[in-house]
C-alpha cells in the first residue's frame, strides 16, 4: 500500500498569529509562558489540519519560534560563550543569536549587549537560516529538556503520532562555520557531535517515536571529499545504535543526488530516502536503481515551494513508475520539501477571481493532494474520480485561459537587440560624468532605500486601500511622510538621500500590483526569517508596465532637496524569485519581461530629475543554481542580461546602483562584474571582511558600499564597532572605491534606533574622510 506523508507545515498561522505573539513578547507586552502556549496552539491546530487532510505520516519539531537550524544550535548546547556569559533564560538565549539584543543594566540583571549569529538563505530559497557558528574547542551536549522530544509527546498527547525531524548531523556541521579567531573546518567536529545525535534518538524512540526524519539537504550540492566521507561515518554509527533508536527517513531536496549517488550506500541501514521529483524528476531512475533491498523511496512530487496545483496525471504517473520498481510498500507520496515555504490556506482567499484561485494549492490543500495521489496509485483512479476530474479541469483551464499571453509583450520581446544590453560608455567616462554632476565627497554616505514603517503610514495605508481616505488625502499623508524623511536624512548629513518608500507595501509586491500579468493574494503570508513575514505576488501571465510607477513620488523628492535623490526600484530577478512565478513558462522569459518594464521605469525616472537610480537584486545569488555547471551557466547569462536590458537605457551622468544581499561572491564573481552597476552596495555587517578580497583580487574597478552595520536586529553598534569595520574595508577596497552604508533596507526599524544607527554610520564616514583627504 502506499501511504503518504508531509515533510513540515508553515508555523505563522493562518493570520500569522506566532509573527504577533513574538513581536508582542519582544515588545514586552505578553509573557514568555504566553509566547509558548501559542506556539502549542498553533502546532495542535496544524498537526489536526494535516490529520484531516488525510496525510499519513505528519511531522513534529517543525515549528520555532524563529528558525529550525537555530533550535537545533541550543538542543546541542552549541551556544558561542558571548551568549551564555549573560545567563539570560532560555527563551531570551534563542531570541539573542537570532536577532541580537541589547539592553541597559537593570537592579536585577547588567547590561547586554550582543549581536546577532549571521544569516544566510536557506539553499536558494527566500527562507533563511541562523548559521552554526563553531569554536576551535567546541563541544556539543544535548538540552535537558529537548525539544524535540517535547513536542512529539505534544502531538502524541492529542492522538498524532508525528514523526520529529531533525537537521542532520552533516548538513548541521556543513552549513556551520568557524567563530571569528577559530580555525576550525566544521566537519571535523562530527564525532562530537554523533552521540549527541544518537542519545538523542535513544530518547525519542524511549517516548515512542517509531520514525524520525533526518534531513540532510546538502546532498545536492557539490560536496568535498571529507564531508562526503562523513556520511559514511555518520550513518554507521547511527546504525549501530540498532533497534534502540527509530526507524529513519533521510531527507533530501531543492535539487538532484545522482552526483552523490554513491553516497547511498553509506544510508543502507537506514529506512528510507526521500528525494524532491518536482524540481528533478529524471533521478528517479537512479536513485531506485540505488536503493538497498527493502530501503522505501519518499516521492517527493507535491510541490513544497510554489502554490500551483499539482497535475495529478503526471504526478501519478512519476509515483506508479517508482512503484512498478519498488512495489507498492516501498514507495510513499511526499511534499516536495516542507511546506514551510508555501502560504497556509487557500481557504483564506476570498477576493481572488475564480477562474485563477482554481490553478493554486496552499499548504493546507497540499497535505490533502498527496494523500490524493497515493490514493489513487493503492485504489486506482475510481476511488478519487471526483478528485481527479476536478483537478484536469484546473490544469485545462489554465493552459487555455487569456490571462496568460499578451501577444503585445512577446512582440516586444521580439525587437530586443544586442545593443540594448550595453551603457553608453565605459564605467571609467561614467564616474568621471557622474561625479561632475553629483559632486559627492569621499566615503558618501547613503542608506538602502526604505525608512522605517510606522504605525501611522500602515495604518494610512489600510484606510485607504477599504476606500475611508480619498486619494487626494492619502497622496497629501504620503508627500508629507517623505518629506519627514528627506529633512531626517539633511539633518543626519548623509550625502545621497532616498525617499524612503513610506507608499511601499513590499519591495515586489508594490511593484507587482502596477503590472500586468500578477495576482495578490490577502493572506498569503510565508516566513522570510524570524518574524518576518512576506507576502509574494504571483505570476499568472505575460507582464507589463501599463503606466509609471514610482516617478511621482521621487519626482517630489527630489524637488525639496539640494542633495542627490535616489530613485528605488527591485530588478528583475528579485521580482521574479520573490514572486511565485509561473511554472508553465522558463523563468528566463519572465526575467525578460519584468527587464522590459523596468526598463521604461528607470528612463521616465532619468527625464524626472532623478540622476542616481538603484535597482535592487538581492536575490541574484539566491536564485544561482545550487551546482556548478551548465545550468547554473545558463542562468547567470540570462540573469545578467537582464539586469543590463534594465539599466542600460540611460545616459552617462546617470549613476546606477545596486544592492545584493550576502557577499559571498566568490564563485560566480564574472557575473557580479558583468552587470556593468555603477555602485554596489551589499549586505556584509556580519560576514568575515576577509569576502571582500575577492574585489581586491579581481581588480573591480567599480564603487561598493559594503553594509557596516545590520539592520536585522534593533541593536544599536558603538562608533568604534563601525570604524573598526571600515578599517577592514579598507584593506581590499581603494579609499576611492567606498560607500559607507547599512546592510539593507531600514523598513522594519524604529526611528529612534534608526537615527542613532545612521547618526554613528555618518560620523564615522566623516572621520575617514578627513584623515584620508589630509
């Protein structure tokens, strides 16, 4: 028979309950014991929703507070000591390495102040993940009270058996990193780490669990030798533990492993392997073929990363195949990786047309379409006719409806010409323009693009978006909001000002709803990172710019300034990668047609005034595929060009910018250089400088503001915490060369931690900028 399972649910909540609990806590207007019992509300309510859906297997240890890889840093007590000197509770420890904290000295507790670990995407998701940050000495001992064991005696007290999943003791160790000052290669601490895992399971197994889900998703990455070599040793000892640990579930997804396929046999004795069929159903020969006699296969064919309904006839197909192999008790229906990534139900949805709410599946519906599918394959296709015909219907009127072709944009795709990708000059005439024109001083200084979103604009926004403020009245509130923030930005000093996006719901979303070819949702909201909620548009058609969409409001920016305004736009990429794009059509398209469109934006803002133009592609890298090779050629090239078919339509005085989030270039450099941008700004506060080399090494000729300071948590850094980071700067990058910058955009902060923050960042540029012009 084959059954099914889920690999994990989203935790936010239908009306992204945990997101308000933990902001409340923060805030200090709920308790700790409060904050934890919507945590249990929440998973009782998700583990039931799954039950109901008919899911077989459901997972437990799913859930956080704030990121699953940093549970997994305080279950095995590995904890940097800058944390643990301050003997804060547990809950404030966790909260701490995720997010920083700082907090005057009180009668009953001193002073801390911490940053928080790095951040870093979660494979080439938009999901990110709190980094495993190692010591030369590290140790590893399990919590006294762990948390996966709590919570699947949680799920077991309300008559569901889950199945806990645990990041795995490679992919924990690979994704780590040494501490600033350690030396120490991660992988080299794994038999520290192994009897941790195993006492672990031991525990599990005691309390119940007959299976535990052990994801290592690094299996589709390139992988040295020695981490390869660690499966081996990993799995043998756990396997050794025997009948006295729970059956195991290897996990793997985002991508193929027929490139490690010999790293199965170092999994023989484990239960089962799961792998992802959505993103790369032509393993699945392979990998069958590699399976030890008895070992099941986890079809991995719902897809846990988009919102588009499955097609239940090739998903059925791809399921029956591996049966045909295996036979039936050996396969099981999966979700393609957990459903983490996808919005929490369609069911929320009240205000989308029909005929498009019929093409999409949320996390919910999901959990219901794999016990579908497997149904169908055990039963046959009688048994879910109903089922079966409704979702051909789906799949018909999608690939027939108007919405998705406009004959107009694939004309106009038709026409671009290789000259179109090219500026006017060489960056070495264009600086020389620029600064003619600008007039900026050494180390400028500028921010990211947005300013903190207050209560007041959100709430301006809601009235006017249900029609109880006339536009008139809400275009009056907005002029007034940027204001406030050009006269902020005068009087901190910076040199290059932005308006500070106060008519910005989401950097892709704003932009998305004054496009063709979108459709927005009212809740769906998916995590980004700890509280941080998104909600991505979606790509149902062919995309264009019917009219202008940020001219007016940088037009009157710049008008009450004598200073240089930035004009602020998301390229093309991170449009594409933090929508949900189309799945019938190469994203390479896609890219093109969001290229076309900003490309008329970022002229209309030229004829505006506007002479320094930003065109944000944090998810550039997020969007590299995970391997080196052809595919990931592939798309650099189109990625690029994309970029270029953007910005290039300016003249020389007009100075374009980037910002791209992480600054681990190293591999695909050639690309960073291709883009041509003027100025690079790039997330970096918590990195090892040490990144930066590879400017010095590759000779980039062009500007970078590397961020000095982190704008993910509300902590406020000492001026000499900022020097210290421009000196690094300053040892791979030319005086000429530097920005001086935050790591990103300002709109989740607080104006008083914002002004503190930028007051330190220009005082500390004006420093630099006095020693090195004398």
């Amino acid at each position: 028979m084959v059954t099914s399972s889920v690999l994990g649910f989203p935790r936010m909540g239908g009306n992204r309950e945990l997101k308000k609990a933990t902001e409340a806590y923060w805030a200090g207007k709920i308790s700790a014991e409060e904050l934890i019992q919507t945590g249990k509300n929440l998973r009782a309510s998700h583990w039931k929703i799954q039950k109901d859906a008919g899911a077989g297997t459901i997972a437990s240890n799913d859930f956080s507070f704030y990121d699953h890889v940093l549970d997994h840093i305080q279950l095995f007590n590995a904890v940097p000591n800058r944390y643990r000197k301050y003997n804060l509770p547990a809950l404030d420890e966790f909260f701490a390495m995720g997010r920083g904290l700082q907090r005057a000295a009180t009668e009953s507790s001193p002073a801390v102040d911490v940053p928080s670990l790095e951040m870093v995407k979660w494979f080439d998701s938009n999901y990110h993940y709190v980094r495993p940050t190692l010591q030369d000495n590290q140790t590893f001992s399990l919590a006294a009270d762990p948390k996966p064991v709590r919570e699947f005696l949680e799920a077991k007290a309300q008559g569901v058996n889950t199945r806990p999943v645990l990041v795995g003791p490679v992919s924990f160790l690979h994704l780590g990193k040494p501490d600033r000052g350690a030396s120490v290669n991660p992988i080299t601490l794994l038999e520290n780490l192994l009897p941790v895992y195993i006492e672990l399971l031991t525990k599990l197994r005691e309390v119940g669990a007959e299976t535990v889900q052990i994801d290592e998703p690094i299996l589709v990455l390139d992988l040295p030798p020695r981490t390869k070599a660690a499966f081996k040793t990993a799995y043998a000892r756990i396997a050794a533990a025997g009948v006295s640990i729970p059956k195991i579930t290897v996990a793997t997804y985002f991508g193929d492993i027929v490139h490690n396929i010999d790293v199965l046999s170092s999994l023989s004795a484990v239960s089962a392997v799961h792998v992802d069929l959505v993103r790369n159903p032509e393993q699945l020969d392979t990998v069958t073929a590699a399976l030890a006699p008895g070992q099941i296969l986890s079809a991995g064919v719902v897809n846990g990363r988009n919102i588009w309904k499955t097609d239940f006839g090739e998903a059925i197909a791809i399921v029956q195949k591996a049966v045909n192999a295996l036979g039936a008790d050996r396969v099981v229906v999966a979700t393609s990786s957990s459903l983490l990534h996808t919005p929490h139900t369609l069911a929320s949805e009240k205000n989308l047309p029909a005929e498009v709410a019929d093409w999409f599946s949320f996390a919910s519906e999901k959990a219901r379409e794999v016990a579908v599918i497997a149904r169908a394959v055990t039963e046959g296709a009688a048994s879910v006719k109903a089922e079966l015909d409704a979702n051909a219907a789906s799949m018909h009127s999608r690939s027939t409806s108007a919405r998705t072709n406009d004959p107009a944009v694939k004309e106009r795709q038709s026409k671009v010409t290789a000259a179109m990708y090219e500026r006017q000059s060489s960056f070495t005439q264009r600086i020389a323009a620029q600064q003619t024109h600008l007039s900026l001083p050494l180390f400028p200084t500028t921010t990211i693009g947005s300013f903190p979103q207050t209560k007041g604009i959100r709430v301006a926004r809601q009235k006017f978006g249900k029609g109880d403020i006339s536009a008139a009245e809400y275009e009056s509130f907005i002029e007034k909001e940027i204001e406030l923030v050009v006269r902020e930005q005068e009087a901190l000093g910076l040199d290059v000002l932005v308006h500070g996006e106060p008519e910005r719901n989401d950097m892709v979303q704003y932009f998305g709803e004054r496009l063709t070819g979108y459709v927005f949702t009212n809740f769906g909201w998916v995590q980004s990172y700890g509280s941080r909620c998104v909600r991505p548009p979606i790509v149902v058609g062919d995309i264009s710019r019917p009219a202008p969409m940020t001219v007016k409001e940088s037009k009157y920016a710049a008008s009450i300034t004598s200073k240089p305004m930035k004009g602020m736009l998301t390229g093309p990429i991170t449009c594409l990668r933090w929508s949900f794009p189309r799945d019938d059509v190469h994203q390479s398209v896609q890219a093109e047609q969001l290229a076309l469109a900003l490309r008329d934006e970022v002229v209309d803002l030229e004829t505006a005034g506007v002479n320094v133009i930003q065109v944000d592609e944090p998810a550039l890298r997020e969007g590299l595929p995970l391997r080196s090779g052809k595919e990931r050629d592939a798309y650099l090239d189109w990625a690029v060009k994309s970029f270029r078919l953007a910005t290039t339509g300016v003249k020389d005085v007009t100075q374009i910018h980037s910002h791209f989030c992480y600054s681990e270039f190293q591999d695909f450099f050639h690309a960073i250089t291709a883009l041509d941008a003027d100025v690079l700004s790039i997330e970096n506060s918590k990195s090892d400088a040490k990144l930066l080399k590879v400017f010095e090494d590759e000779a980039y000729p062009r500007h970078i503001g590397p961020g000095v300071y982190d704008i993910h948590s509300p902590r406020v850094p000492p001026q000499e915490e900022i020097r210290a980071r421009i000196e690094e700067m300053l040892q791979f990058l030319k005086p000429e060369q530097l920005w001086i910058n935050p790591d990103c955009g300002l709109k989740t902060r607080q104006w008083p931690e914002t002004r503190a923050a930028l007051d330190i960042m220009v005082k500390a540029a004006k420093e630099f900028r006095a020693k090195y012009q004398a």
